[in-house]
C-alpha cells in the first residue's frame, strides 16, 4: 500500500514538474520571462525585466533564451523521471528507485539557484524538494524487500 501511496504521489510530482514547464515556456514566449520569475531577476539584476527590456532589449532577448533553454533541461528531467517512476519504480525495480534521486539534483538546484532569490519560487520549489524523498522512502520498504526476496528465493 505504502509503495502504491509512493509512486502515484511521484507520478503527481512529475506532473507538477510538467505543469511548471508548459507554464514557463508560455509565459517565455507571452512575456518574455514568467511571472514568478520576475523578483528572483530583479533580486539579481538590481531592476525589472520591463526595465530591461526597454534599456536593452539585446540582453532581454538573451535572457529569454536562456529560460527557454532552461525549461528545456526542465522537461528533460520530468520526463525522465516520470519514465523511471511509471515502469521500473512502479515494478519495484531497486535501480529505478536509486536513478529515481537523481532528479533532487535539479530540484534542488532550482531552489539554490533561483528559488533563494524569490520567496514566491522558494515555497514551489520546496513542494518537490520534501515531497520526492518521502515518496521514495514510501516506496522503499516494497522495492527492498522484493529485491531481498529475490537474493534468497
């Protein structure tokens, strides 16, 4: 039941993670740069994106890309993880489990590059942060014990 619990929460997860992207990249595309990106930018550049935009639209331009860019790599990771969550995970594979982790190292990055700049970022980027480990610890006792099982048939 845990495992069940575990991986259709992961599976919510992913689609949160694909959501995030669809509404980046529109909002890329609409405005330039999404709106829950705006304080993180002027925490770091010192004035708005608007701002920018007008003063230097070369550089708005460049920053646009780099987002597009971004949520690529972002829609990279989703699929990914919802792959190894939808198959191997699902079918208490250890090893989905463990490459299960490796999309921590982006949402954490998220948090530690963007997400401390904004608090409005800081609070999304933390519903993945703490919801993908305790849905992998959820489905741990399944994946362990199905592999203990068959060390020792």
């Amino acid at each position: 039941m845990l495992h069940r619990v575990g991986w259709i929460g992961l599976t919510v997860v992913g689609g949160f993670l694909l959501f995030a992207v669809a509404a980046d990249l529109a909002a890329d595309a609409r405005d330039g740069l999404p709106a829950d990106h705006a304080g993180a930018f002027a925490a770091l550049a010192g004035r708005s994106f608007a701002t920018v935009r007008q003063a230097d639209p070369g550089t708005a331009r460049y920053v646009t890309t780099l987002e597009v860019g971004y949520a690529l790599h972002e829609l990279t990771f989703a699929l990914l993880f919802l792959a190894l969550v939808l198959k191997p995970l699902r079918l208490e594979r250890s090893w989905g489990w463990f490459a299960c982790w490796v999309v921590m190292v982006a949402n954490v990055g998220y948090t530690f590059t963007i997400g401390r700049h904004d608090p409005t970022i800081l609070a999304r980027s933390l519903v993945a942060d703490i919801a993908t480990p305790l849905f992998l610890l959820a489905c741990a006792p399944a994946v362990f014990a199905r592999r203990a099982t068959d060390l020792n048939p």
